[in-house]
C-alpha cells in the first residue's frame, strides 16, 4: 500500500520563489521612484518654507534677511521655541530644526545670505540631492523673489527654469 505525502515538493516551492522574485523585481524600483518624487515633492516644500519664513523673518526683525539658516529656527538650542519663550531674531522659531540642519528628506540645503552693509540684502537657498540618482534626480534653487527653479542634471541656478 501507497503512503500518502504531506507537504510540497522542492520544485513547487522553487516556482513559488521565482514568482516572488518576479514580482519583487517589478515594485522594488516603483517604490524608489515614489521615495525620489516624495523627497523631491519635500525640497520643493522646504524651500517654500525658507521663502515664506524670510518674508516674515524680514518683516519682524528687518530691515533685512536672516543671516543663517538657524536664525529661522531655534538658533541651535530647542528650549528657544518653547511656548513660554518670546523668539528673537537669533531663534525666530519659523521653520523646523531639521531643515536648519541643512539635510532634510535626502537633500541637502545650502543657504548663502548676501550682505549689503550690515543687513542682508538678499539670499539664495539650493536643495540638492545627497546622493544624486537615489535620494532625487532634481536640483532645486530659491531666493528673495520666491521663484523655485529646477535643473536636473546639476546645482540649479538663478539661470533655470522656474518650476
């Protein structure tokens, strides 16, 4: 008399994986490109964020711009934006201190002030990749007139298109 086997067979379970593996094959670079496009999409935000914040910024302390990114924030220390505290113009508590931190969502910022005197008159902010090809494919560019331009092969300039 037959005994009856229980279980799989080495060759249904080796289809079972390839199947797996096919299917693996086909969302894993999907979800990469949603994650570039949602760290793209954040740059886009944290640059309007810097614009928006330099508007209030200069509108509050004036006559100029802030003088780093940290003065937007909590100028290097938490306890500066708690609800008891009144902001400065070191500490104004307008943007997040991960973005004053220059990396936020796969990009890197970099915020040049440009002095006239003692104000700065103007400011430019970049958002780049921190590595290109994985974290975005986009470079972005802002400055005082809150235009966003984007370039896609290199660090995107005041000469890119606007966005």
């Amino acid at each position: 008399m037959g005994r009856k086997q229980r279980g799989f067979s080495l060759i249904e379970l080796l289809i079972v994986v390839a199947v797996i593996l096919v299917i693996a094959a086909i969302a894993i670079p999907n979800l990469m490109r949603s994650r570039m496009a949602a760290n793209e999409a954040s740059a886009v935000a944290s640059l309007r964020s810097i614009n928006t914040s330099q508007v209030v910024y200069q509108n509050t302390y004036g006559p100029g711009f802030a003088t780093k990114l940290a003065d937007l924030s909590d100028g290097g220390a938490a306890g500066n934006c708690a609800p008891s505290v009144t902001p400065t113009a070191t500490a104004s508590c307008l943007i997040d201190a991960t973005l004053a931190s220059g990396t936020k969502s796969g990009y890197t910022f970099l915020y040049t002030p440009v002095s006239s005197g003692a104000t700065v008159a103007s400011y430019s902010a970049n958002a780049d990749p921190t590595t290109p090809g994985s974290t975005g494919q986009r470079h972005f560019f802002s400055d005082q007139t809150n235009l966003i331009r984007v370039n896609a092969t290199a660090v995107a300039s005041n000469n890119d298109p606007a966005l």
